[in-house]
C-alpha cells in the first residue's frame, strides 16, 4: 500500500460523449480532475473529490463510476446538467474535445484536513468557480502539499493573457506542477517547453513535469533535470492519458514520502534517482490508460506489470 496522504482532488466532472464515424456515441465518465481522483483511488488511495454533479443520468453514471474505485464524492449540491464534452478522435486515437460546461462550485465543509491538495483544468479558470477553489488551495496548502495540472482547454480558458495569470498564479501555490508540450504550446507561444518548465519551477513548485506525447516526459527540481522514454504500445485513444500520468507521479512520490504533511522540504530537497523513479511510474500509468478506450488509469496491479514490462 502507498504512504497515506488523504488525497482532496478539487475539479470538474465531465461526460465525455465520444463520436466516431458510423458509430453510435459512447459515453465515458470524464473531467481532469475527476480522472486524477479515480487513478489515486484505483492505485489505493482514499480519496475525496469536491466537484458538482447534475441530478441527470450522466451525473449518476459519474457518480457511479467514481464511488465504484473508492472515492468519496462531495458536491456543494448544484443542480446544473452534469457538464459534457463531445469527444472527436482522429486516425491515431487523439483527442479533441467541444464542451458545455458550467463551474459555480461554492465552499463546502470538509470532514477531514487532506494530506494532499491537487487541482487543475476547467475548474480553476472558469468563474466563479474557480475563485472557490483558489481560496481552498490557499487555505489547505500550510498542512498539505499542492499539485496542479492546467490541462489546457483553449475553448474555456477566455482571453490568452488572462489565462496565463490566472494559471501562473497556480503554479506559485504548487509543489508539483505537470502540463503537456501542448499545454504550453498555447499559453506561451513561440517559447520552448523548457524555458517555460525553468521559470515554472522558480516560481516555486518543487517538481514541474513535462508530457511530450509519444516522445515521453522530463521534469525540472533543484537538483536537475530527468527524462523517461515513452513505453512502446498500442494506442486505442488518448483520453485520460495525462491524468494517468499525473496520478501516477502521486502516487509514486507518496510512496516515497514526499507528500503529505510535513513532506514539503523533502520534496523540495528531492534527487534525480527519485525524480526518475516517479517519471517511470507516470509514463507507465500513461501508457496503460493509452491502450483503452477512455480515461481508465491502471490499478495498483496493473502498475506493477507495468512497471516490470518497461
């Protein structure tokens, strides 16, 4: 079992409605953060989301779905639709998406203090509720560790420049930061991913990690800079497949201790051999999840095989 931290996952839930050609819809329960909050419970970690879920049937096969892997599901008891995204694949399995979306997400009490704090996407850009989750990132981060993912939905993020500050301002309240090459291919362009990871991790954050796609990953901490290859396979899709990395990494630096109350200066003290380790993990998670259709991160077995296959 992974070193407890109590994962809070703050973020959206969306259906994910998938259209191919000649083929009825599928629909796949989705949102970044929601994914995250189902990998870390499928690699055994109890989990809380603090989301909003319609009283609709896309809403109820959310729910289901996220309680089935373990997950406490809080809602602050909005009665919107349940949001959705239409989800176009092209000839290689990837991804792009046209959403109605609605986020009011308003403060919720919580039952229990989290060891750890992770949001991103949809949730905390688009008002008002991303001031709620900002406020409660701000308010947990002196007893838990904080990670954070834009995953970036140019449609929703408004207005470049804004974006960018809302963003940048995450980043500064993160220990750990992931995004794509994508990600910031649209916040900063013309700027290499590497340039943005360096001054990224000076803002704060302990660990900023980098997806590249089929090219794998690298990450930035004090100490340096470490990479993973993308393990061979063969892709299905490609939704989900950053939230797998990014529950991977979690999880991973869980179980070396590194998050969590008091964790903070570990992290921040954290070495390449460790920094690797994690990456191994992520890429592994990734590549599971690539594999089938829809957001559907490993469990803690499939991991490990995984793990040994790469």
């Amino acid at each position: 079992m992974p070193d407890r931290c109590d994962p809070l996952v703050i973020g959206e839930c969306v259906a994910d409605i998938v259209r191919l050609p000649e083929e009825p819809d599928r629909v796949h329960p989705g949102g970044s953060p929601a994914n995250v909050a189902y990998g870390l419970a499928r690699l055994g970690h109890d989990t809380t989301l603090l989301t909003q879920l319609g009283p609709d049937a896309h809403g109820r096969l959310i729910r289901d779905h996220l309680t089935a892997a373990g997950v406490e599901v809080r809602t602050d008891d909005a009665v919107g639709p349940t949001p959705s995204a239409a989800v176009t694949l092209d000839d290689h399995g990837h991804a792009t998406y046209a959403f109605e979306v609605g986020w009011t997400l308003c403060p919720v009490a919580l039952d229990r203090t989290p060891g750890h704090v992770h949001t991103g996407s949809i949730a905390a850009v688009v008002e008002p509720g991303a001031a709620t989750v900002l406020a409660a990132v701000e308010s947990l981060r002196a007893g838990a560790t904080v990670s954070y993912d834009p995953n970036v939905r140019p449609e929703l993020m408004g207005e470049r420049a804004r974006a960018v500050v809302r963003v940048e301002r995450c980043v500064a309240l993160s220990d750990v930061v992931k995004a794509s090459d994508e990600d910031l291919r649209w916040l900063y362009p013309g700027e290499r991913p590497e340039r943005v990871a360096e001054r990224w991790l000076a803002a704060g954050p302990a660990l900023v990690l980098v997806t590249r796609g089929g090219a794998g990953a690298f990450a930035l901490f004090a100490d340096g800079r470490a990479v993973a290859a993308a393990p061979p396979v063969d892709v299905v899709d490609t939704v989900g497949a950053g939230d797998a990395f990014m529950s991977g990494t979690l999880h991973a630096l869980a179980a070396h201790g590194l998050l969590g109350p008091g964790a903070r200066g570990r992290l921040h003290a954290v070495d390449r051999g460790t920094v690797t380790d994690v990456l191994r993990h992520a890429v592994a998670s990734a590549a599971v999840t690539v594999s089938r259709a829809g957001a559907s991160p490993p469990g803690a077995d499939e991991l490990r095989e995984a793990l040994v296959n790469t």
